[in-house]
C-alpha cells in the first residue's frame, strides 16, 4: 500500500501543479498559494474531524506544525513560482531531487542509511537536472527564443530542498503522533497561519482576500483539492515506508506532470526529446535508488 500511496501522491500534486498553472494564466499577479493552502485546511480539517485521535505528543505535534511551514509554505512557494517562471513540467522536472535530500536528511535524523548503489542513482539524478538547467535558453533550447535568467533555476531547485527536509520532518513527527490524516492537518494549518500573516505584514490580505471573494480562482480551489489528496497520500505512505523512499516515488511527478502538461497545457509547455531524456535520467536514478 505504501507504494500505491506515494505514487497516488506524485500523480496528485503534478495534476494540482497543471491547475495552478491554468489558473495562473487568469491571474497574474497571484501565484496561487494562499488559497490553495486555504483549501486544504478545510478539506483535511474535515478528514481529521473524522479521524481516530491518537495519544498526546507535544514533541510530534511540534514537528508536524514545523513541517507545514517548511513543506507548504517555502517548498511550495518556491514551487508554485517556479511553475509560473518556467513551467509547470520543467518545474517537477527539478523535484525529482527532493528524495536526494530526503535520503540526506533521514540518514542524518533518522538514521536511515544510503547504500553505494543509492548513491549511484543518486549522481544519475543529479546529472539529469544539470542537463536540463543546461538546456535552459539558447539556439536549439528547450525555452527557444526565450532567455530564461539563471536565477529562476535557482528557485526551482530550492523547492526540492525545503520538500526533502519536510520529508524527514514529518516522518519523524508522525513516529511520535500517530495519525496522517491529523498530521496533514495540522502542518496546513500551521501553513495558512504563516501565509496569512505574512500578508498582514506587507499589507495585502485585504487586497488578496477581497479578490479571491470577488472572483473565486476556481483553478486555485481544484488545485487545493487536488493537493489536499496528494498530502494525505503522501502522509499516509510514511507509515508504511522510508522517508527517503516515499522521496523516490513523489519523484515521478515529472512524468505525471510531462503527460498532463502535454493534455491540458498546449501551447505553454515546449516539451522536446532532450527534456523528456533529462527527465528519464534523472527517474532512472531515483528508480535504481528505490529498487535497491
């Protein structure tokens, strides 16, 4: 079931990274990530009213809070701009590296170790993402006429760090209190607070919350639902495999994300053999990791 789950939630967050990117193109100036989290409290508050309620456990109720912010909001912020500065399938392209972090980290919390096989997947990884940040601009380049800034691949790339550490952090959390369904709940919930005050910081909530009222983002909302279901996937599959592995398998978001860009995002996605072979090797890596 652990793979099922991590599979389901690679799928579920390539669809909501599609309808975010639809939904970016109706609103320029919202990258979407307010009322995608927004939704999430709701959907998974709902689950977790449901839920069995395990013991107490301040220390993991702590770390599952910490986790929302690292995961939803930096992991996703980075993400979702990245989405709308290259792309929703060159940016789950780069996550493919979020279990390379993930086997970092949960080797150093959780002492989960790294074999010399792993390794190999690893550089194989690691080697598909420098070529496609390689193929970036230029005559003949996977954005053709475009010249993309360095930067906006820099951005990309730290949403697999902060999602990796957010990995670790959540298994962790969940070792201590028992329960997916509450833990997502609680780290979506930790998450809009962060968001919400960071717009009562820089004076936009008013501005950002009359808008969405006034004309409901509905592409945002599907996305919100969409990722709501990949969180409790992906929380689900902790129980029943490694942090790093459930890493491997959110990797083949890029696939879901090639496929799904190719169906609903004609025209905006530039997808040739040279990002399609980026991505098989940087899947091939984390598949030679998972099958070790």
């Amino acid at each position: 079931m652990g793979f099922v789950f991590g599979i389901g939630s690679a799928f579920f967050f390539a669809l909501s990274s599609v309808l975010v990117r639809i939904g970016q193109r109706r609103r320029v100036d919202d990258d979407g990530v307010l009322m995608t989290v927004a939704v999430n409290v709701l959907v998974l508050g709902l689950a977790a009213y449901f839920a069995t309620r395990p013991a107490w456990n301040a220390t993991g109720v702590v770390a599952l809070l910490a986790a929302g912010v690292v995961g939803s909001v930096l992991g996703r912020s980075f993400n979702l701009r990245a989405v709308r500065l290259i792309g929703s399938t060159r940016a789950s392209a780069f996550l493919t590296g979020t279990p390379l972090m993930a086997a970092l980290v949960g080797w150093i919390v959780l002492d989960e170790s790294v074999t010399a096989i792993e390794a190999v997947g690893g550089l194989l990884a690691i080697g598909g993402l420098l070529w496609l940040v390689r193929l970036r601009s230029g005559p003949g380049g996977i954005l053709t006429g475009e010249k993309v800034p360095t930067r906006y691949y820099v951005i990309a790339a730290l949403a697999p760090m902060f999602f990796g550490t957010a990995f670790v952090m959540r298994k962790w959390g969940l070792q201590r209190f028992d329960s997916s369904v509450i833990g997502a709940f609680l780290g979506a919930t930790a998450a809009f607070a962060v968001l919400v005050s960071v717009d009562v910081m820089r004076g936009a909530i008013r501005g950002r919350a009359a808008s969405n009222v006034r004309s409901i983002p509905w592409w945002f909302v599907a996305a919100g639902v969409t990722t709501s279901i990949a969180l409790l996937s992906q929380f689900s599959a902790f129980g029943y495999l490694p942090a790093w592995v459930v890493g491997v398998l959110q990797a083949t978001q890029g696939i879901w994300a090639i496929g799904l860009g190719i169906l609903f995002l004609k025209g905006d996605e530039h997808v040739d053999w040279r990002l399609m072979a980026s991505v098989v090797l940087v899947v091939s890596g984390v598949v030679l990791i998972a099958v070790q």
